[in-house]
C-alpha cells in the first residue's frame, strides 16, 4: 500500500478544485481497501472515498483526513447482464452497451464519473434513472468487513439518492451489476428527445444515444475549458399545492409526479428569475442551462459556494422554496 502525504486533489475532480489530502491511498482490491480503512482508523481519521470526481467540490483548505482512490477495474458481460466494477467509466459501459446492442441505459449517455457512483446518487437523465435496470450493487460493509450485494429494494433509490448516500461511511461500492435488454421500448418520452425523433420513426439505441450527446453538448460546457460537476442543484420537489401555485406564476413550468407531490424544473425557474450567467468571482451559472456551475480557471471552491448560496437564497425569497445541492461538498472537517 503506497502511502502519499499532502496531494493536492484539484486534478481528481471535474471542478479543477480543491487543496490537498492529508494522505492520498489508492485501492485496487477489497483487501486495500480494508487496509486503507484501518489505516484511518488507526489514526482517528475521517475516510473520503473518490471515484471519478465528477460530482465533488473540494475545499480550498484541502481535506485533513484519508482519501481512498478506488482503483477497482472489469467488466464482465452474460447475455443481458453485465457487471461493472466501480472505477470503470460510466459512459464506457453506456456506449459498449449500444455497440452490443442492448437496451436501457442510453438516456445516460455522456453523464461523467465512475461506475461506482452510479448507484450513490442513482443517476438519471432525460427520463431514465439507474434504478430502471439495475440488479445489484456488490460493496463492503464498512461496519461488518463483509462483502456483500445489496439487491435493487435494499439500495433505498430515490430522486437523486440511494442508501449509499444517506450513510456514506457504511458502504463503499465495489461493483453494479445491471439487466439490459436486447428487445423492446426504447424511452423518448423527454421533450427534447422526443422532438429529435417525432418525425424519424422507431430510432436504435444506438441513435438514442448520439441525440442524448448532442442534446448533452449544448447544455454543459467544454471540460477542457472550464471546471464543472454538471447540475450542481436538484430539481425541487413541491406539494400539489404548492406546485399549483408556481404553475400561476411561470406559466408553462415542466412538472412531473414525484415521490411526496411534483418534481419541478428548476432551470424554468432560474431562467425565469433572469439567472443565467449570474456570477461570483470565478464560477458562474451556465448560460445555456442554469443548473450547471462552471468554475473558471483559478476560481476557487469559495466562489462556487458563494454563487451556489446566492442561488439558494433567491430561490427561496422569490419562491418560498428550498433547493438542494447535489454536489458533494468536501470540506478540511467533514467526510
């Protein structure tokens, strides 16, 4: 187990963000990574699991504690299944997937990070959600040491979350494994896939997905460019009465049944409060599509949580709403 002292985390995450890690492990076993968790426990120090670092803003500060870079690869493919180990790439998986031709997860095409973090925040875009064909998740039971698979119930999926991330410290991924399909209904109902293809009759997967990348590449800016970790707001979940009354005030609002009442579309909302390129110091709102923050070259983590309360807070006054970050926050305290 090679063991690094003060590494700046910056080049891990999307954001180009973030100071150093008191120590650095990288774990490419179960075994590793038990022992970086004794490690940590051996010093009283709190653990951050890393995957792609896609959906993480580190502090500026760094983080004083033990960061476990999950280095867990293959891919094993039986008929329509296939089990992915956490730290392939997401997108890889999706696009072999569509060369294979299978079904089910092309709506998530171009979404970036590791497989492992997949199941965490049951990831979802243009109508689909991981939850749709995922069987299992195989992690190791922090608390147990044992290797176990939770099956699709057991993982508590929800809009945006997952048992992964109610208890963080519980669990670390290892694996998914997913049940595609060689036949059947592809899903277009989302308006702007639907539009692509209303005049096109029935597309393959493989299409799907070319049109979710297209649709993807104009509304999320150039990674070479610019820091960012997608959509770094959820979509707020309202009573229906409270939805009733926001529909009054932004006529047209995409609406959605959710669990608990309505799922709104919170970029309709900040397009509408003229939101779009709001700005501190340098990290902004995405002006084609207001639920992505986008961190300039040198902006610092403090400017993305200034903008992202500004967000929150006008929100709030205009609306009478709370939004969440879905963005992962790691901080010098905090795991």
């Amino acid at each position: 187990m090679t063991i690094e002292e003060n590494v700046s985390l910056a080049p891990f995450t999307s954001f180009r963000i973030g100071g150093p890690a008191r120590f650095l492990l990288h774990a490419a076993f179960v075994t590793e990574i038990k022992d970086v968790l004794a490690f940590a426990d051996g010093r009283k120090l709190p653990v951050f699991v890393l995957g792609g670092g896609s959906n993480v803003l580190v502090a500026d500060e760094g983080f004083s504690g033990v960061v476990l870079k999950l280095e867990l690869g293959g891919i094993e493919w039986k008929g329509e299944r296939v089990t992915a180990a956490a730290s392939e790439v997401w997108d890889a998986l999706v696009e072999e997937s569509v060369e294979r031709g299978l079904w089910g997860i092309e709506n998530l095409s171009g979404i970036p990070g590791s497989c492992g973090a997949a199941p965490i925040q049951n990831i979802g875009a243009y109508g689909s959600e991981l939850r749709d064909t995922l069987v299992s998740v195989t992690v190791l039971d922090c608390a147990s040491g044992e290797v176990k698979a939770l099956n699709n119930e057991e993982c508590g999926f929800g809009y945006r979350t997952s048992i992964f991330k109610r208890e963080p410290e519980r669990y670390v991924v290892l694996s998914i494994t997913l049940r595609l399909r060689s036949a059947g209904k592809l899903n277009l109902g989302y308006k702007d896939l639907a539009a692509v293809f209303s005049s096109k009759g029935t597309p393959t997967a493989a299409e799907v997905r070319e049109a979710v990348l297209a649709i993807r590449a104009r509304k999320f800016p150039d990674l070479s460019k610019e820091g960012t970790a997608g959509s770094f707001f959820l979509n707020p979940v309202v009573s229906e009465e409270k939805a009733a009354q926001l529909a009054k005030r932004f006529p047209g609002i995409p609406s959605f049944p959710a669990e608990g009442g309505r799922k709104l579309s919170l970029a309709f909302i900040l397009d509408r409060l003229g939101m779009k390129g709001l700005s501190k110091g340098g990290a902004r709102l995405f002006e084609n599509q207001p639920l992505v923050l986008v961190a300039s070259r040198g902006a610092s983590s403090h400017d993305v949580l200034a903008l992202a309360e500004a967000v929150v807070s006008r929100v709030r006054e205009k609306c009478g709403i709370d939004i969440e970050t879905e963005v992962r926050s790691i901080t010098q305290n905090k795991k």
